[in-house]
C-alpha cells in the first residue's frame, strides 16, 4: 500500500464549502457581498456560493474578484484582498468537483461586522442637506458637493470615513480641500445643491482618503495629520453609475480631527 502511494502520489481530498471555501470567501468577499453593502448579491452561505459557484470561479481565476488594482512587485499595502494561487486552486477544485457542501461542523463562525461609524463617533459630521437623485440610466453622474468646514482655528485631521447612503450607485468618493471659494462659488451658481463635472473646477488645497467598494477607513498613522484651515471648504466628488431604476443617495462624512 505505501509503495502504491509513493508510486501514483496521495490524492489530494476535495475541497468542501463548509471546511475550506467558506473561510476564503468570508476573509476576502463578505466585506462587499452582504446585504447592505456593494457587492450584488451576498457570499455568507452554501445557498449563496452554490448558485453561484461557477461565476465566482471564473472571476478569481481571471482575478477581476476580489477587485484589486496596484500591482504586487510595488509595495505593500493595508487591507490587500487579493487570493493567493493556493486560494485561487482551492476554489476551483471545489466548482470542479461540483461545490460540495461538506459537513457544517467545519465551518468557522459567521463573521461579525461592525454597524455604524467603524472609527467611531466623530467630531464633525458632513452630510448632503437633501437627498441626490441618480438617473435609472445614462452616462455615471460625476457631482462635488460642497461643505463649510466654517472652522476659526487651524485644525488638525487624524481620520476620515465617508459613508455613502447608497452602495449600489455609489463607484467611488474623492475627498478635496478649497481655500479660494471657488467651489462654493459653483454651488451658489447651480442652485446649492452640489454642482457637475469630472474635474473640481479650482486647484485643490489638499486631498482626503475617499470610499471605495470594500475599503477600510483607518486613522492616520501616529504624529501624521492633514491641516484644516479656517476658511477652507470640504468638497465631496462622487461618481456614481447608474443601476437600472432611479435612485438617491445622501452619504455623510465623519471628521475626527
């Protein structure tokens, strides 16, 4: 017997949902795929992987899922979600064999996420003063929205989080500084609700980590701090892509300073 096995190899056990492929899913797609959040449809369970077992093999092996756009060989970064090649066979192995579910014992505990602001209750919070409304279809809207940040001392920003009212619209947020009134200029002129266009319009003061579908707001690192000056506007660029049906959002901003 153990000549038979040196001879043809061991044969490597198939992978199961429960035992192996839940652990993946849950570390680098649950973020998105739950409800609530950007990804389409959730990835939590054997129900929500089975039907779906071919597509998610199809998108890891291309590697268009888990998204992911800098390249390895340029540094290291916070949060990478990318699947290793081992990840990558696992999941493959497992649609191949036909997405057996296994035994639920193995399965490691459902995952918890935080709800409300992850970095906690913040100092200031900017919020669109009426909802957006996105069209059902189209060209993705790009929009600045304009906040008085109406501060009377130079202040220090230790942390950002952009909460967007609607994931399934919201692509991304840039946050953008403006000391020269230029933006709110724009907004008085469209009406005070924001105004369009791909680039801001002035000369950025300064730039703030924004959202993207999966990101993880985080403060700065210690003794690192973006300066607010008193007169400065925060102004949001959102782009959004149209889902099919009207929609609108109202995202929000914390500011820990």
């Amino acid at each position: 017997m153990i000549a038979l096995v040196l001879l043809f190899g061991a044969t490597e056990p198939t992978p199961t949902f429960h035992k192996e492929v839940v652990r993946i899913l849950h570390a680098h797609c649950a973020t998105c795929h739950r409800e609530g959040e950007a990804g389409p449809f959730p990835l939590l369970t054997y129900a929500d992987a089975r039907k779906r077992a071919k597509l998610i093999a199809r998108v890891v092996g291309d590697k268009t899922m888990p998204p992911w756009m800098p390249h390895s060989a340029r540094g290291e970064f916070h949060d990478d979600r990318r699947l290793s090649t081992a990840q990558i066979e696992t999941i493959q192995n497992w649609v191949k064999a036909g997405a057996p579910e296994g035994d639920s014992k193995d399965a490691p505990p459902a995952p918890k996420f935080k709800t409300g602001w992850q970095l906690g209750k913040p100092d200031l919070v900017l919020r669109m003063p009426k909802p957006f409304k996105i069209p059902a279809e189209g060209r993705d809207v790009y929009w600045h929205f304009v906040f008085p940040l109406n501060l009377k001392k130079e202040t220090y920003l230790r942390g950002i989080e952009t909460r967007p009212g609607n994931r399934r619209v919201a692509h991304h947020a840039v946050g953008i500084l403006d000391n020269s009134g230029t933006a709110r200029r724009l907004d008085a002129k469209n009406g005070g609700n924001g105004y369009p266009g791909y680039g801001p319009g002035f000369l950025p003061a300064g730039f703030t980590p924004g959202y993207a579908p999966g990101a993880t707001p985080r403060f700065f690192d210690k003794d690192q701090a973006i300066i607010l000056k008193p007169g400065m506007d925060f102004v949001l660029q959102m782009h959004y892509h149209p889902s099919g049906k009207e929609e609108t959002d109202q995202t929000e901003i914390g500011l820990y300073f």
